[in-house]
C-alpha cells in the first residue's frame, strides 16, 4: 500500500485574497507617505498591516472601533503630555490607567480590536512626542496619527473591493473567563506596557520605537504562558524581518533614490510572509512580527536617500532585549498575581 506524502499547508482562496490585501495596503500607504512627504511614515505603514492583518473582514464594527482608538489615544497623548509632562509620576498614572483601559477591553473581549490598535497607537505616540522639544508641538504627531487612521480605513476599503473574499468566513468568538484571569491580565499587561514606556524615557531610547513597539505586541496573548510563546515568535519574527529588511537594503544600495524600487520589494515581502501568517491562523506569530518588523523598519527608516542597514541590525539588538526584558517583568508579575485569589489566573474554554 502506497504512503499518502503529506504536501506542505495551502491557503485557502479566502486567504490568499486576504495576503494580497495586507500586501497592497501596506504599499499604498508607504508610497503615499513617501510621495506626499508626510511625517511618522510608520503609521502609514504598519496601520494597514495590522488592521488587514489582524481582522479578515470589515464591517461598521471594525471601523468604528479603529476610529474610536485613535480618537482615544490622542486625547490620552494631550492628556499625559499637553498637561503632565512636567509631572513624571502623575504622567505615568495617567498611562497606566489608560493601559488598564485598553487591555481591559481586549481581556473581556467586547471591544479587541479597539484596545489592541489603542495600545499600539498610545504606545507609539507617546514616544514620539515624549521627545518632541518644547520649542515644538505634540499637535503634528496627533495629526499624522489620524492621517494615518482616516487613510488605513480608506485602504482597507478600497482593498477589500479589490480582493473581496469569495467565501463566507466562520466567526471566531472570545473563550469564556472568569472575573480573577481577566483582572489578573489586564494588571498584568498594563504593568509591563507602562513600565516599557518608563524604560525608554529613563534611558533616553528616542531611535528605539521598533522595540518599544515590540514590547507592547508581545502583550496582545494577554498571559504568561502564551506571552513565552509570542515573544519567542517575535523574536524569530524580528530576526526575519531584520534580515529580510536587510537583503533590502542590499539589493537597493545605488537605487534607493528611485521609490519604485523600495515599493515593489516591500509588496513582495509582505505578500509572502502574509501567507505565513495567514497559514498560522491569523494570529500574531512569527507571520505576523516578520510583517510588523520590516513594515516598521520600512516605514521609520527607508525611503529615498535613506540606508536600512544600521537600522536592520540595531533594532535587531534593541528589539530582541526588549522582548526578554519584557518577558521576564511578565513572568514576574505573573507569578506575583497568582499569589493573590483575586487575580489569580485560570485556564479557560
């Protein structure tokens, strides 16, 4: 009797539409910042990964929920930074509860998507106006921010028209849990956000947002158990992408003047690890930090006149220390909230 050899795993039709659309939405938005030479090109970039990437459909629910986070967080930014930027303690509680917030929308499940792009939205403009000069405004950040939203949207609509499923997709519902693990995960993550946001400031880590942005999506698997998991992707996923972004930069050395040239590899790139993340369910894994890596290293540091390559491998380092700093304040808090029945962590259906 002859063995079946097993092939390696396909994407469906549903899925394959769906690499395109995280494909050409992330280049759309690339190429219109660097066209229109607007500022912070890593919104314009990495929105379109995460909102195609995360959410294979879009509906009223899911626009609203994307709009409402960046409304969200650039109040919270004028809050922490227009009122309290002078009061360092007073800021951090500020952030702190509004991490509480966010993660707690995406603990219960009734609002996901709304905390998780929250977060990543809070967490980046925070950065980056936290540097801003005082002879300077926090206004354009907040501005380019909802650019940048106002544009994914738009996008991802004009993406789905253009690669519509051609199936119906079965809805995946949030796992039942118990008062004490949604406690325990919201304390936890909030913690390890806000103490990630402390960190850079302290150290004065302004070129470093690839790995305080790492350091947040580790959080998105809300425990300790699956953040061991997730930040061990993300850190396969970061060496992939840093890499990947760097034969970028090398076949682009002479011609990185010329868009067109970064622009299509960028397409390329985030076509095939797509697939890869697409094959790994949908959820942020290795697919997903390769994506999210040179998608933020493409945005931040790539465009005409602009070199990859000590990017590549410093943010390599920075992001892999970050992710093991932040594992190991997650392993910690974990333990420590389990001492307590009110915070314990359950396992859930």
């Amino acid at each position: 009797m002859s063995k079946t050899i097993s092939s390696s795993p396909q994407i469906d039709a549903n899925g394959l539409r769906q690499a395109l659309r995280i494909a050409g939405g992330c280049t759309i938005g690339f190429t219109l910042s660097k066209l229109m030479n607007w500022p912070n090109g890593i919104f314009f970039t990495i929105y379109p990964m995460l909102l195609l990437g995360m959410v294979p459909t879009l509906n009223r629910s899911v626009i609203r929920q994307f709009f409402a986070s960046a409304g969200f967080s650039a109040f919270m930014v004028l809050i922490i930074q227009g009122l309290f930027s002078h009061l360092p303690v007073v800021m951090t509680l500020c952030a702190f509860s509004a991490f509480c917030f966010l993660f707690h929308k995406m603990s219960d499940g009734s609002a996901f998507l709304f905390g998780a792009l929250g977060v990543v939205s809070l967490s980046i403009q925070l950065h980056f106006s936290s540097y801003v000069d005082q002879s300077s405004s926090i206004y354009p950040i907040i501005l380019s921010n909802g650019l940048a939203i106002f544009m994914t949207v738009v996008i991802a609509a004009v993406m789905h028209g253009v690669f519509p499923d051609v199936a119906t997709r079965t809805v995946r519902t949030m796992p039942t849990k118990g008062k004490e693990s949604i406690r325990h995960e919201v304390l936890l993550c909030s913690t390890v956000a806000t103490l990630s946001f402390v960190v850079f400031q302290l150290l004065d880590l302004k070129d470093s947002i690839s790995a305080q942005a790492a350091s947040v999506l580790i959080l998105f698997s809300l425990c300790w158990k699956a953040a061991g998991v997730a930040g061990w992707q993300r850190a396969i996923g970061t060496l992939i992408g840093c890499n990947a972004a760097l034969l970028s930069q090398l076949f682009l050395y002479n011609h990185s003047d010329f868009l067109l040239f970064p622009v299509c590899i960028l397409w390329i790139l985030s076509f095939i690890f797509s697939r890869f993340h697409i094959l790994g369910g949908g959820a942020p894994g290795i697919g997903f930090g390769v994506l999210t890596t040179f998608g933020i290293l493409f945005g931040q540091s790539l465009g005409p006149g602009q070199d990859l390559i000590y990017s590549a491998l410093y943010r390599f380092t920075s992001v892999s220390v970050a992710i093991v700093l932040s594992l190991c304040a997650v392993y910690i808090m974990h333990h420590l909230l389990n001492h307590f029945s009110v915070t314990r962590h359950h396992t859930y259906n």
